[in-house]
C-alpha cells in the first residue's frame, strides 16, 4: 500500500486539497499550516477535523518532532497541495523552520518524490527561478490549471480534473483518460 505525506498550506485553493485527501488511496497523513486551517474554514466552511476520518493521522505545521522530519519515515512522495509561493521559497532556500518545509527537505536529501501545486498567478521571476531550481533537484512543479478538455460542467467537475491529473501522475488510478475510447 503506498505511502503518502500530504501537505496543505494556506494558499487560496483549499478544495484541490480537500478533493485529494479524499481520493488519494492509500496510507495518508496530513500536514496542515496555520493558514491553511483558516484558509479551509473561509474557502470551504470545512474544519481540519472534517479531514481527520480521510488520514491516518493530522500533524501540526510546528511539530517538527513528528515522525516525517527524520528520512528514516519513508513514504511514495510528499505532495504540497495548494503550495503557497512562500512556501516553494522557503523549499527552494532550503529554509527547513515548519513540517511543511522540513519535511520537503528531507525528501530533497533522501531523493523522494515531492510534488508542489502551486496555486498563484502571475508568477514573479523570483518565483519561476525557485521552481526552476527546485524542478532541476527532481521536484514536480505542479500548477494548479483544471483540465477544461473533458467539458467540466461544474466547480466539482474542475476540482476532479485537477486531482485525477494528480493522481496519474503518482500512478494511482485516476479514471478514463481524455480521449481515452479512441484508443479501443
């Protein structure tokens, strides 16, 4: 059974979050800041509680004891989702002063997947350098761009292009491909 570390941060897209924590199979824990325990509640009227049956188990940004800053505590890949451009920067200077970020630098150092789905527009140069440097060190830099090609129909519909896009690109199912019946 895969391993997943999910991280929230407080960026505005709270639901891609929500929508992967709740599909994502698999041994799950998550990692919420402060922010992003607020930025729940406006966005989504949700609580990290809501969250906590979907888990294995809820860590706090500032408990940098918790098992994922050691690289000892393995897991398939650390997917940020939303990433805030704080938080990409802090990745990218190394800077290890929360879960979040400890947790990202030692997937750096230990080689395991870290996915970042940043959810911020426009992006400054200094932006789109630390994801150029990250991306260089083997991190995804994974924007948060719904797929509009399936014909969403709803805020619900965009959400789930989003994550399924995410899911395949950790492997796991995610539904028919676009397209995917020419190929019978």
């Amino acid at each position: 059974m895969p391993r997943y570390l999910i991280g929230m941060t407080g960026a505005s897209g709270s639901i891609y979050g929500v929508d992967f924590v709740r599909r994502c199979p698999g041994e799950k824990y998550l990692v919420m800041s402060d922010w992003a325990r607020q930025v729940l509640h406006s966005e989504t009227g949700l609580k990290p509680a809501d969250l906590e049956p979907h888990v294995k188990k809820l860590f706090a940004d500032a408990d940098l004891a918790a098992p994922f800053s050691s690289g000892s505590n393995r897991y398939d890949a650390f997917v940020i989702v939303p990433c805030s451009i704080s938080t990409l920067a802090k990745i990218a200077a190394g800077i290890a002063d929360t879960l979040i970020t400890r947790a990202a630098a030692v997937a750096l150092k230990e080689r395991m997947r870290l996915v970042l789905c940043v959810r911020e527009t426009p992006l400054s140069s200094i932006a789109l350098e630390n994801a150029l440097k990250l991306s260089r060190e083997g991190v995804t830099i994974m924007p948060v761009s719904p797929p509009w090609y399936r014909g969403p129909r709803s805020l619900d519909d965009l959400v789930a292009g989003f994550t399924g896009k995410l899911l395949a690109l950790l492997g796991e199912d995610a539904g028919p491909g676009w397209r995917d019946t020419e190929l019978e």
